[in-house]
C-alpha cells in the first residue's frame, strides 16, 4: 500500500476470514465479520485480530485504527458454540501442557496486540458488548458507543473468572469499585451508564455513530504523527507502572482451573 510516498509493509489482509479491512486514507477500519453470530470471537477471530492489530508496526501509511462489528452488534463475546480454543483444549486434543496454556491466553494475547498498537485505536460500539466483547473495546485507546448500546460482564454468573487482561483494564479506566460492581454483579448496562463512569468516551445517538466516529479519526489523523505516537507510547509506560503485580499472566491458567474444577460447563459449550 502507497500513500504520500510511503509504503507500508504490514501483512496480506485479504486472507482474514473473521475481519474486514477498509482503508479511508489514513484510518483503517477492522470489522468483526462473524454477523451471523454477533461477531462472537473463536480461535479464528482472535489469532486474526492480535495478527492484525501486531502487523500496524509496519504499517506506516496508517494512523488511526477503527474497530467496529458487522450487523447488529459490536460483539457478543466468546463464541459458546465454539470457545477459542476448545479443540486444544479437550480431554484427548493430544495437545502438550505448553500448547495448552499457550491457546488459553489466546483472547488476552489479541487485547495485548490492540493496546499496544503503533498506531490510536477507536472501538465503534452498537448493538452488545458482552463479556469478550467488552474487553476488546476497553483495549482501544478511545471507546464511542451507540446509547443504546448494551455492556456486560456475565463470566461470573458464567462460572469463570473474566480474564483477557479485561479486570486490570477496567479497574484502571473505571475504578476498582465500579469495576467490582459491573465484574461481579454481571448486570448489563447501557452506554449513557458506561460513559458516566468513564468505560467509553462518548454515548451518541445511533444515528450520529457514524459521523462521531468518522470525525474523531479525521482529528487524530490530522494531528503530528511523531508527537501522538510520542505521547501514547507515554500513556502505555504509565499504564504498565499501574499494572504493577498484575495477575493477567495468569488469566489463561485460572480460566483453565475453573474448567477442570467443573464450574465452567456453560461457559465453554459442555451443557
């Protein structure tokens, strides 16, 4: 790809099965195309998404990175039909102990590669964000919503622990006590309750999505490409101080746990 000059080397986007890529200039915008099934994320969709969002270090002609989904909604997290992961997951996979842990840090490993991309990242938020769905969003460096929009964190009543990285994230974009009270309650809320504690930046009308979007990453693009990779690689520094004795390492192994000690049947499709 060519733009003023410059070439970008990231990688051939038009193999994906589970994203769309859109290029306006330079903002991309990647969308979760799993319609049929509220874009729920399988092994697929995230080995795509931390790919994608890990190839923008050599993307050069891009700035801004817009996360949307297809249909009617951002996402409905995990895909429960087909959870990331399972075929090495299950008794007799034949897969080693290494293999194992290695796929269960599959979701927090695609957060990772959205928060540390090279490049400002929107999440574009409408229908549902459940769960999964909402730890993708949180990683963005910037979230709009529909105010409609319907978030949830249902992996307690689920029986597992919400991993993907997504405890620590909201508890340092929320607070610990809202993020205790949305983790643990697993009640739903819109985007107008989402953006008075600070989980997105905006809550529009459905109508105005699009256009609040667009003009957003007009702005950030338009700005000193130098001085808004600068200052967010000085945004990440101060979140890792933050994260300090983080249990996200962890994430895969207590997902694991909570497996084998039987109290995640619904959630990884055993029921």
């Amino acid at each position: 790809m060519h733009r003023e000059g410059r070439v970008s080397f990231g990688l051939d986007r038009s193999s994906y099965r589970t994203l769309e890529i859109e290029r306006d200039g330079a903002v991309l915008r990647a969308w979760l195309a799993r319609p049929e099934c509220r874009n729920a994320l399988d092994t697929t969709a995230l080995e795509e998404i931390a790919d994608f969002f890990a190839s923008l270090a050599r993307d050069f002609a891009t700035r801004v990175v817009v996360l949307g989904g297809r249909g009617a909604s951002f996402c409905a997290g995990a895909d429960r039909k087909s959870p990331p992961g399972r075929e090495r997951l299950v008794a007799g996979s034949g897969a080693t102990e290494r293999e194992r842990r290695y796929v269960s840090q599959l979701g927090l490993r695609a957060c990772r590669a959205i928060e540390d991309a090279e490049v400002v990242t929107i999440a574009r938020v409408h229908g549902h964000a459940i769960g999964g769905g909402a730890a993708l969003a949180l990683a963005c460096d910037f979230r709009i919503a529909a105010e409609d929009a319907v978030f949830g964190i249902p992996e307690v009543d689920l029986g597992i622990p919400l991993a993907w990285g997504a405890t620590a994230r909201l508890a340092h974009e929320i607070g610990a006590a809202r993020a205790r009270e949305a983790i643990l309650l697993c009640d739903r809320f819109d985007a107008r309750q989402a953006a008075l504690w600070g989980a997105v930046h905006r809550a529009v009308p459905a109508d105005a999505l699009d256009a609040t979007v667009d003009e957003w990453a007009r702005r950030l693009a338009a700005k000193p490409e130098i001085a808004v990779h600068m200052t967010k690689t000085q945004f990440r520094a101060y979140a890792a101080l933050s994260r300090l004795g983080d249990f996200t390492e962890a994430d895969g192994d207590a997902l694991q746990a909570a497996s084998r000690l039987g109290v995640a049947r619904r959630a990884f499709g055993a029921d």
